[in-house]
C-alpha cells in the first residue's frame, strides 16, 4: 500500500513539473517488504535522465550541498552576450578586465573597467576564502557558471563555490 502511495505521488510530481527538460524517476521502496520478499535493501534508488535539446548547451552535475545531485543544462554565452539571457542557467565565457574588492562584495568586471563592463562576477566576503588571491583573475580569461541575475542594470553571477569559475587562459 505505502508503495502504490509513493508511486502515485512520484507520478503526480512529475507530470505536474510544466515544461519538462529532464525525466526524473524516484523509487523508493519500504525496507521490509523488500527484506520480506528478499530483495537488497536500498531504501531509494534514483536515476536521472537528461536530454540534450539544444546543440549550445553544456551539461554540468552540481552538488548543492545536501549530498543531492542536480543536472542542469547551462548555455553557453560571452560574457558580451548576456545580457538578454537574465535568468538563464548559463556558462560564460569572457576577459576580466578589473578585479574590485570591498569591504562588502567583490567584482569581477569582465570586457571592460566599470562602467563599461558588459557582466560581472559577484563575491560575497564570506566566500572570500574559498577563492583565494581574487586579483589572480585580472587580465585572465575565465569561464563562469551559475543563474544569470541582473543588478543596477547589468548581468551578472554571483560566485558561492569554487567549482563555478575556471580560468582558462
């Protein structure tokens, strides 16, 4: 009964999702039942089933965490090109022009010195740390990945790991 339960609810949560990008298929099973019948007793299994849509987009794993992981598909873009993809899930690539640090935040204005930055990597002090010298980014090109935001006008990403940033040349 508590296995019919949970299957319909999976059922319900996944035809319930709109637009669907990826098919999830989540069971989980009692253990005794499974022990009653002699079956392993891995309490949930999952499998993640991802296609590939568009020819643009890259695929990457993220571990959120909480020991969950997560496909998502990222876009790729320049740095000049988000603008008009606010929102998106997106890997950009681009020349950090000029690497600001404050108090508060820090800034990794790519194409240009701000204002004439055409997007922005955003680091919070408390993530300081985790990234090292920050000015070892100046006058690099670099990938950055995340959720497009807009602040003040302008696209950017806000850095919490990492694995979101790569500095390729």
């Amino acid at each position: 009964m508590k296995r019919l339960i949970i299957i319909l609810l999976s059922l319900g949560v996944v035809m319930g999702c709109g637009k669907k990008k990826e098919d999830v298929t989540v069971t989980k099973t009692d253990v005794a039942v499974k022990q009653k019948t002699g079956e392993t007793t891995d309490s949930t299994e999952k499998r993640i089933e991802t296609t590939k849509e568009d020819e643009g987009k890259s695929t990457f794993e993220e571990n959120r965490g909480s020991g969950n992981r997560n496909t998502q598909e990222y876009v790729n873009l320049k740095s000049s090109e988000t603008s008009s993809k606010i929102g998106s899930y997106a890997l950009v690539t681009g020349y950090v022009a000029d690497v600001v640090i404050r108090e508060k935040v820090a800034y990794l204005n790519f194409d240009g010195k701000y204002p004439k930055n055409t997007f922005t990597a955003v680091i919070f002090p408390d993530k300081f740390e985790m990234f090292g010298d920050l000015t070892a980014f100046k006058n690099r090109t670099v990938e950055v990945k995340g959720k497009i935001g807009q602040y003040g006008g302008k696209p950017q990403i806000i850095l919490n790991n990492k694995n979101q940033i790569k500095i390729l040349k």
